[in-house]
C-alpha cells in the first residue's frame, strides 16, 4: 500500500464512519421544542460538531490501522477475494 491509498482509505473510512456517528444521540429542534424560525423541525437544536469529528476521527484511525495491518500483512490478499478468477488471468 502506497502513501497515497493508505490516504485514500483513510478519508473513506473517516467519512462513513462521520456518517454513522452524526445521528447518534441528536436532539431535534422539534424535540427540544425549540423550534428556530425558517429552520425544519428536523434540525440538530445542538449539532456538536467538533465533539462529533473528534470521536470521527478517533475511531477512524482505529479501523484504518486494522484495515492497513491486515493488507500490509497480506492476511487477506486480492486473490482471496477474487470469486470468479478474473484477477489472476492476466
């Protein structure tokens, strides 16, 4: 794995962790009853982003780091993926 895809990977898993962690304990404006004029009754009353990102990227460098071990330990490799044989038929 090269700089650039250990990068890559990173940013894909930081964002689809970021995606499963911004609806976790969210309190809506309608819930609160609190509901800010010209804003849906759907939207965050307090989003807590920067507290949301830490615990994004935390957990991402937590996945990444098992996910970089296992390709760079060739645990798993592209041919134990690869189902049908198109990998290895050159």
């Amino acid at each position: 794995m090269t700089l650039f895809s250990g990068a890559v990977l990173f940013a894909v898993i930081w964002f689809l962790t970021l995606f499963v962690v911004l609806p976790i304990r969210l309190t809506t404006q309608g819930e609160a009853g609190n509901v800010v004029p010209g804003t849906p009754e759907s939207a965050p009353s307090d989003p807590q982003m920067k507290r949301r990102l830490k615990i994004t990227t935390g957990v991402s460098l937590v996945i990444w780091a098992v996910v970089a071990a296992i390709i760079l330990s060739d645990l798993i490799s592209v041919d134990d993926l690869d189902f049908i044989g198109r990998a290895t038929r050159g």
